[in-house]
C-alpha cells in the first residue's frame, strides 16, 4: 500500500503534467478556438536581496489558461481513478 506522502507527490506530478499538456492544447489550438487560451497571469515579479555576500532572487508567476484549468481537472479525475 502506497504512503500519503506518495500519494501526494503523484497527484502534484499529475496536476503539473496537465497544466502543461493542456496550456499546450490551448496554445495549439488556440487560433481555432481562441477561449481555450484565454488566461490570466498571476504573481510577484522577482526582487533582489543583496548582502554583499551572496545575492538572493526571489519571485513566482503563475500563468494558466482555459486549457490548463481543463487539463488540471482532467489530471485530477485520472488521479481518481488510480
């Protein structure tokens, strides 16, 4: 029987594996059907920490369209059923 963390780490794999794959459906066929790549971006745009000794970056964005919320719901559902 697999652990909880496991279990985790899959569904975190599934949920990343669908973003893609769906913002790249999205993408692909986005001309055809110009809803599935609508999206939004959302984050905080990097900043720097200096200390003279080493120089720290830190930001995060997230950017997801039509496409890759399907593609997240769909991963979840294969989830499921595993």
């Amino acid at each position: 029987m697999r652990g909880k963390s496991n279990d985790r780490l899959v569904l975190l794999v599934l949920i990343l594996v669908g973003a893609i794959f769906g913002s790249l459906i999205g993408s692909a066929f986005g001309g055809a059907l110009p809803i599935l790549n609508y999206g939004k971006t959302i984050g905080v745009d990097p900043f720097v920490v200096d200390l003279n000794v080493i120089v720290l970056t830190f930001g995060l964005k997230l950017s997801l369209n039509l496409a890759g919320i399907i593609g997240i719901i769909i991963a979840f559902f294969i989830y499921r059923r595993l």
